[in-house]
C-alpha cells in the first residue's frame, strides 16, 4: 500500500516529466516573465524546438504565413497556446508502453486524455464563452496522476482497474481500497509542485468529484463533462468503463443538450484538426 505522498515523491524522483517543460509552465503563470524569457527556456531543448514549429505550422492553428522561429510562435499563438505545446511534448512520451491484462493502456489513456483536453477546450469556449487553454492543459493532464501510479505501483493499479465497476465502484473507490490512494490525489501533489494554475489543479484533484459541487464553468466541472463524453465516445482509459455523471451535471447537459450534441458532432474534426498534437507517432 501506497500514500500519495510516497507516489508523488517516487514519480518526481525519476525526473519523467521533463524540467523545460515545468518551467515553462512555471513562466506562463508568472507575471513578471517575457516572451524573452520563455522563447530562453524552450531553446535549451533543440528536439523541443523542432517540435514546437511544426506543432505551431500545423492546421490546427491554420496560420496563414509559415513561423520560422520560436520568438514568432510565441507572438502568433500567444504563450499559454505554445505552453500546452510544450506540456503535449513533455507527456507525449511517458504515455507509452505495453497494455496490461486488466485493461490499463497508457496508449488509450494518452488518446482519451488528448480527447478530453480538446472536449474540455471546445466546451469552455462554446458553453460557456471562455478562453480554452488553461481548460485544454487540465484535460491533458488530468490523468497525470495514473501515469504516477503505474510507475510506481503499477501492479496494483492493474488490480485496481480490474476491481473498477462504473457505477458501483468507481475507479477511485478501487484505488483507494488496492493501491492505497488515488489518481486525483496524486496528480492534485504532483500540480502543487510543477505550481500549475489553480483552476488546473483543481481539475486535477476534482474531477471525478461527485459530492462537492463546482461552478458549472470551472475546470474541474468541464473536464468532468469532458471525461463523460470521451468515454461515452469510446475514447476510455480502460475499455468499456465509464463513470456516470453526478446529478447537477446531468441536469446541466440535460438544459444545453442542443449544445452539446454539436460539440459531439464537431469532435472528430477537431480531433482531425489537431492529430499532429497527439498522435503517439508524430
């Protein structure tokens, strides 16, 4: 058995998540940093750079005229754009590895979080009218802390996915009985120490929250909306399990439901739009 504490310490000993990319992150939400200062940071990672062009050159910005250098990226897709590319970088790799028997893949779990980050993007800006990036980086990292305890006791996360019975056990019940703590908890310590945004962390730790209620627009509630719709999608962390929504969240699709149909019908263009994002191979 597992503490947070011990997982969260463990994972961040093994320095997986790379240190420009915690900087990064570290420089965006700091008040007093430049675009000098972040295009510094990104260039003492050359493979970073190299992917961060052809990120920036993609068609899912649809940049008219071509960005030859980090300086410009950073003036064409503004800093919290390029901070969730370099984030994307950073997780791209730790996210792959072999399946297990009891149905945890790190592979599904990077196309289910790569699916929820853009779900979560495209509901904070169509429901609620809000700027999408920092709900883009709370849906690609949400799971972080899965990724922590497969690392560190992944033999038990296995028993614990395996004991997962949506709707009569959640995967976070079975973690905490088998592993001894859970995924939100964990990724909630790991957000601390990378000094992510709140609403980030809060996601994070809250997002399969079922009796403390958030605001309908925080993140923690729209990466929750996220993760119902991804996994309702087919987009699962472990194949055909999917937890049900609490009730105000129900409600609340219930009210929007027109909405939220046509954010469903208008993901696998946006998915398709931002394949170079995701896509394990890229």
């Amino acid at each position: 058995m597992y503490n947070s504490d011990k997982i969260a310490k463990k994972f961040n000993d093994l320095k997986t998540l790379p240190h420009v990319a915690i900087r990064v992150t570290q420089l965006v939400n700091s008040e007093k940093a430049t675009m000098h200062d972040f295009e510094e940071i990104i260039k003492l990672d050359p493979v970073l750079v190299t992917r961060l062009l052809k990120l920036v050159n993609s068609p899912y910005f649809g940049l008219a005229n071509r960005v030859e250098s980090i300086s410009k990226a950073v003036v064409f897709t503004g800093m919290k754009h390029l901070r969730n590319l370099v984030a994307v970088e950073g997780l791209r790799d730790i996210y792959k590895g072999e399946d297990s028997e009891n149905g945890f893949s790190r592979r599904n779990l990077w196309l289910h979080s790569a699916t929820v980050a853009i779900l979560a993007e495209m509901i904070a800006k169509r429901i609620f009218g809000l700027e999408g990036e920092d709900f883009f980086l709370a849906g690609i990292i949400h799971d972080i802390g899965l990724i922590a305890e497969d690392q560190v006791a992944g033999e038990l996360l296995r028993k614990a996915c395996a004991a997962y019975q949506p709707g009569l056990k959640s995967l976070v019940e079975s973690e905490r009985e088998i592993v001894g703590t859970d995924h939100c908890r964990v990724g909630g310590l790991l957000a601390m120490e990378w000094k992510l945004p709140d609403e980030v962390l809060n996601a994070i730790k809250y997002h399969h929250e079922t009796k403390k209620q958030f605001p309908l627009e925080s993140a923690a509630s729209v990466v929750q909306l996220a993760e119902y719709f991804a996994g309702k999608l087919k987009y699962t962390t472990i194949a055909g399990k999917v937890d049900p929504l609490p009730p105000h969240l129900i409600k609340h699709v219930q009210s929007m439901l027109a909405n939220y149909k046509v954010i469903v019908r208008d993901l696998p263009g946006e998915m398709e739009k931002a394949k170079e994002l995701y896509n394990p191979a890229a």
